[in-house]
C-alpha cells in the first residue's frame, strides 16, 4: 500500500467509525476512526478506558466536549484527508465551541505532534497508540489549565491485555481482536516500526478469555489482529505459544465461531498455520497475504525478505496443503527506481496466481524510512498513476472472472446486515471472504446462511438462499462436486 502497513486500509471519510451516545456523565467524547483495522481495535480500547473513567460517547459533534480523531501515517493522502478533517473541526470550534477540546491519537500523533501542537495550533491534545492508559489524565490537565497536553511514548511492553473493548460501534456479529503490537520487519516503504513501536504480543490466556467473551455475548466471528500476526510469540509453562497454535486454539472454543487474521508476512508462513486452516473447518479459507510488488529486485530494495520465485513458491504450497483457499494480496505502484519491465513483473506475477482480491496504492515517501533515507521517490507521478491504473484494471478483470467461477455454488454465508443497496436484502461474506448478497426472507443478523450464487460483479456474489446452516464451516462447492465439509485432516 505505498507507504503503510500490511493490513489492509479503510480509507474514506464513509468509512470514519463514530461513537453512540453512551458511557458516564462526565465529558462527552466524539471518536472517529481513520485507516486501518488496528486503528479500530485501538479506538475501542479508547472508549473502555474512557468509560471507566467517567467520559461519555456521543455521536453528537454539537453536543460534545471532546473530540478524538484516531489517525493512520501510512500514506500520504490517508494524512492529508485527516488533515482536512482536523482543520474542519478546529473551524467548527472557533465558530461555536470555543471551550471544545480537540484530540489525536494513534500514528499521525506521534509522528506529527509538533506541527499540530505548535505550528498549526490545530489541537489541543495528542496522544500516541502506546498512551492511551494516560488519555484521562491528560484530558483532565488541558481542561483544567488549558494548556496543551502530549504524551506519545513508545512501550515495550504495553498490549492492553487487560483491557475489555468496547464495541462501540459493532453490528454485534463480527469483532476484531488485537493479539499483538508493532512491527520488527523494517520494511524500507513503511513508518509502522516508528509509529507503532517493536513487536510485544499479548498473552495467550488473556485472547482466549476475549474470545470466549465474545462468544458468550452472541458474536459469531473474530478477526485477530496484529502488523504481522504470524510472528505471535509467548511462552508459557517452559514452552512457545506461536501463531498457529494459537489460531488452533482459538478455534477449539465453540463450532459456531469463525475466524480471521490480518495480517501475515509471507516469511513467517508456515505449514503449521497452513495445517491449522485445513484441519480447523472454522478458521477461514483465506489469507492475506501482501506481496507488495512482483519484481525480486524492488523487493529486495523493499527489504522483504522474499524473492519473487519464492513468494510463488508459497502460494503453490499454500493452495496444495488448503484446496479452494482464497488469496488476496496489498501492491504497490510506482516504488523508488522501479522501471517498466520491474512494473511487467507485478502484473505477470498477478495473472499467474489470481487474487481474489487487492489493496492497490500509488507508493509515496513516508519520512524516516530507509526508502525516504537511500533512495530517490524518482516515479514521476504521472508514471505512477498509470501503472497503478493498470494494475487495478488487470485485477477487476481477475476478480470477476473468479467471481465467475463461482455461479452455481453454494456458500455458507454469515449475515452480517442489510445490503447497501436494499433493505429487502442482505449481505455477508462467505468462509473466503467474499461478499455475497441475497434477499432478507426470514433470516436474521447473524445467522449462517447457505447462499447458491446465481450472478455476480467483480467485487460481489449475488444468489439465492438454500437454507440456514447450523455454522460457518467452509464453503460448499456442489457444481465441482466437492464436499469441503469433509476435508480430511492431516496428521
């Protein structure tokens, strides 16, 4: 995704999350959301610590007394859009809330806190994605002396393990639940190491815990998060908890619980974990599993660790050991150097595997970084436009001839809400992680549903509803004659 991390990126103003009214009696707290699923995780983390603290949530800008904007670094134009939304809030302040308090959090504020606290004079209060504990504090002070507050100190440590979220802004079907922090990979594009600080995962029994929660709550699917999920490390009693054991353990908690993950580093994509989705009918049938670029030497200019040979030698391992896995990826268009026949090699690298899905960005500098340090962003923008175009064309393309494939097919679907486009209808994803749309009929929010495609886009299956499922075990392809409910399992 240019310059940012491997999860995938939430990037309109349509996708801001905004609180409800709930929580204390004290100060009424405006909350939104920028960027990625982290930054989401991270918010609900936010609003736990402010309810025990007395602060309410409001989805009301007039009516409350803060305003936190929770911001992503990872691209420039993801900083910009933020940017503009600061600056709309602080015009709104000077018009009719003089005494309103104005907050960042998360990545942009401890990268950009001194032009926000001292050049721009946009906020009053920053607060990076290690100091959230101190927000109550640091609320308290700036209204108290009206003076500035900062706190953006990076932890080793800090997990919010012990932390309950509050899913304040859930459909109460599906929760995103962090397992660990930072990143150690250094990849020379991405600010994440800087802003998010090194890798520290949270304990096992604490996620666990979360989990069986969520269960006990009605949740029907986790999605566990992390920069990169698949280094989780712990020990417990002498030995190491990795991800794939975790992911199984996860999966032992109920049969009616799926699971997802983002995001993953090809390098750490073992045949454990792969096991794990084959043998576990409730971990998904699908990875994330960013390549950023199809050329072994922007790659190694990228510091991925990976060569391009390599790389397709996982997807053919991945897709051996899991049949019918999906796949979707993040690219990047325009990287420092990159020629026309390095650009060749992204899109002959995405006709042979076919992704189901991909984040496609234009790269842009992100300071500090080793690209932003040795190299030269020396892509015209121009050349960048065009060669992203490309790539988001010959993806469509390869989205909707999969999404072809699928008519006739029967996907256990898990209702996740109304369609966009119709009341009458609704919409959820299938065990691979496509989006299926079918009519409401009796059905409910988060029921498990299996849906036979009948037509489709290249981002959406549209079908008909067979009957509801018992739970969301795999995906039945009944026109290749396969029964995916009966893999066998591999000792």
């Amino acid at each position: 995704m240019n310059s940012f991390s491997d999860i995938p990126i939430l990037d309109d103003l349509d996708a801001v999350k905004k609180t409800p009214a709930s929580g204390g009696g004290g100060p009424q707290v405006y909350l939104e959301t920028y960027g990625c699923q982290m930054n989401v995780s991270d918010s609900e983390i936010v609003a736990s610590i402010l309810k025990e603290n007395d602060f309410g949530l409001t989805h009301d800008l007039n009516g409350a007394d803060v305003v936190l904007i929770n911001t992503c670094a990872i691209r420039e134009n993801a900083e910009q859009k933020v940017r503009r939304r600061l600056q709309e809030i602080r015009a709104h302040k000077r018009k009719y809330r003089p005494d309103l308090k104005i907050g960042v959090l998360g990545c942009m504020a401890e990268r950009l806190r001194t032009q926000f606290l001292e050049e721009e004079k946009l906020v009053d209060l920053v607060v990076g994605p290690d100091a959230y504990r101190d927000l109550p504090n640091l609320l308290k002070t700036t209204f108290s002396t009206g003076q500035a507050a900062v706190n953006v100190q990076l932890s080793r440590e800090e997990t919010y393990a012990d932390i309950a979220p509050v899913r304040y802004n859930s459909n109460g079907v599906s929760a995103f639940v962090s397992i660990m922090r930072g990143c150690d990979n250094m990849c020379s594009f991405c600010v994440v190491p800087f802003t998010r600080g090194r890798e520290r995962s949270r304990p096992t029994r604490s996620i666990l815990d979360e989990c069986k929660q969520l269960i006990d709550s009605g949740y029907k699917e986790v999605t566990v998060l992390g920069q990169n999920v698949n280094s989780y490390s712990v020990g417990e009693n002498g030995s190491a908890v990795n991800f794939a054991e975790l992911l199984h353990r996860i999966s032992l908690l109920s049969d009616s619980l799926r699971i997802r993950y983002s995001t993953s580093h090809p390098k750490d994509c073992s045949d454990e974990l792969l096991h794990v989705h084959r043998e576990r009918p409730n971990v998904c049938n699908y990875i994330h599993l960013p390549v950023q670029h199809g050329n072994t030497g922007v790659l190694k200019r990228m510091r991925r660790t990976y060569s391009r040979d390599e790389y397709l030698s996982l997807v053919k391992r991945v897709r051996n050991i899991v049949p019918g896995i999906s796949l979707s990826t993040d690219i990047i268009a325009g990287f420092c150097g990159e020629t026309e026949d390095e650009h060749a090699d992204t899109l002959s690298l995405m006709r042979e595997i076919r992704y189901d899905h991909a984040f496609m960005f234009m790269y842009s500098e992100r300071p500090n970084t080793y690209a932003a340090r040795k190299y030269n962003d020396d892509v015209s923008e121009e050349m960048k436009k065009r060669r992203l175009n490309e790539i988001i064309t010959l993806q469509n393309e390869i989205s909707l001839e999969n999404n072809r494939n699928e008519i006739g097919r029967v996907h256990t679907t898990l209702v996740e809400g109304p369609s966009r486009r119709s009341d009458e209808q609704f919409s959820g994803r299938s065990d691979t992680n496509k989006m299926v749309v079918f009519d409401r009929e009796s059905f409910s929010i988060g029921d498990y549903v299996d849906v036979r495609v009948t037509s489709c886009t290249s981002a959406t299956l549209r079908g008909k509803a067979v009957n509801k499922s018992r739970n969301g075990f795999r995906t039945v392809s009944e026109s290749a004659g396969i029964n995916e409910h009966a893999l066998p399992v591999v000792n």
